[in-house]
C-alpha cells in the first residue's frame, strides 16, 4: 500500500483516506492499526477486494478476514470491513454458481451469520481505536448498517425500474455499505446483460465509477471472461501484470 502511494503511477485521485492512511503506514514505528481510519466508511476499501473473493483455496474464515483486513489497513469503520466482507463473500458466490436471484437471500444469511464475529487474528486491536464499549459492540455495528441497506436492495428488487437511478433506491455509491447495494441493485436488475448492466451503473447520480467497479465484478464473476468484449480485455491498463497475478494465483 506504501509502494502505491510512493509510485507515480498512482496518479487518478483516489479517496483522501486512501491517501492519508497509507501516508501514516509509511511510519515503521507506527502499528497499523494506528494509520486505519477508524471514523472512514468510504468505498474505496470494497471498491478494491473482489480480487480476495477470487483467490482460490481460502476457507471462508480466511476470505472474510483477508477482506476485512484489506479494508482496515485504510478504511477501519466497522460498516466498511462488512461491506468489504460481503463484496468478497458475493463474488465468490457468483463465481461458485450461486444464481443471481438468490444472492440477496445468501448476503442476508451471511451477514446475520457473522453479526458479532470479530476476526481478532486478523484485526487484532483495531476495534480499540474506535469508540466501542467491546469488539463484539464495534463489529455489530457495522453488519447491522449492511443489513439496514439489504432492505432496501430488496424494497428495490420488489419494484424494480432499470430506467430509474439506482441510487435513488439504494443510495449514491460513496459510502461503504451503498455502493455495495448500488453495485449490486445494477447487477441484479440485468444479471445476463453486463454491459447494460454496467452503462446502467455508470450513469448514476452518485459515485458511478465506485458503482461501475462493483457491478462489472459481480457480473465477471457470474459469467466470467465471456462477459466483456475483446477489444475492452485486450487494452485494459496492467493487463500483463494481472495476467500474471491470476496465472500465480492458479498454480
């Protein structure tokens, strides 16, 4: 994370607590919980981990505390390592050959499955720098956030209306737990027509790139490489170095 924030490469605005929590992780001295910030549900952390719901071989245990940790080395709110949980959990899911209809039901489940779980060998202290009475009160907290937006994916998928602005129905996308529900409400109401379903993702009110990124992974990891046309795989940005990163993956 230091590296990205050092290179020149990184040069597309990303979020300022992205920004500012990998400047103070570039503190050796500094334990990193300590550079988490813990008040910051931003989506940039949920953004980034459909990645961890494709590694084969984890255990569940594993996936869900490599996604929260990912989450927490910037974004440390409780809503965020949820969100990032249930992204990774919702890939590997779609991956797995869950049908898109039933994903909803599976997150619900899910979330009401891990509501008080603090994964204590991955986040070790974080919960500490909060302002929760217990781990337990600090990780509640953020599932029950994402089970309050799972409610209205499902108020949305009751009536649903792809002409209409998806973050009308499930929010703007630049939070945590809204972007996913966003992404996923995309998704959803075209779950054979990625490409629809992404323009429908792009052209929102909100953080519609935030919304794109999550709707273009629920939908890869449904269809796979199929989903998206040639000319857009074979000019996408470090295409050589995520080809190699799968390939290592796969050995």
């Amino acid at each position: 994370f230091v590296a990205w924030w050092r290179s020149p490469d990184n040069n597309r605005a990303p979020g300022a607590t992205c920004l500012h929590a990998c400047e103070l992780l570039s503190d050796r001295d500094r334990p990193w919980a300590r550079a988490s910030r813990t008040g910051s549900k931003g989506c940039g952390a949920n953004m980034r981990v459909a990645p961890v719901g494709l590694v084969p071989g984890l255990t569940p245990e594993q996936r869900s505390g490599a996604a929260q940790l990912q989450s927490a080395l910037t974004h440390g709110h409780p809503t965020a390592l949820a969100a990032a949980d249930l992204t990774a959990y919702a890939v590997r899911a779609l991956a797995d050959g869950a049908r898109p209809g039933a994903l909803p039901a599976l997150l619900r489940t899910y979330a009401r499955e891990q509501r008080t779980v603090y994964r204590e060998d991955w986040l070790g202290d974080l919960w500490q720098h909060a302002q929760d009475p217990s781990a337990t009160a600090f990780i509640t907290r953020g599932w029950d956030d994402c089970l309050g937006v799972l409610d209205r994916l499902d108020a949305a998928l009751a009536a649903p209306d792809p002409e209409a602005d998806p973050c009308l129905a499930t929010g703007a996308g630049w939070i945590a737990e809204e972007a996913l529900a966003t992404g996923l409400l995309c998704f959803l109401l075209l779950p054979d027509e990625p490409l629809t379903a992404l323009r429908r993702a792009a052209c929102t009110s909100g953080d519609s790139d935030s919304i794109a990124c999550l709707t273009g992974a629920f939908a890869g990891a449904h269809l796979g490489p199929a989903a998206w046309p040639e000319e857009w795989a074979a000019r996408i940005e470090y295409r050589e170095e995520l080809l190699a990163l799968g390939e290592a993956w796969d050995a």
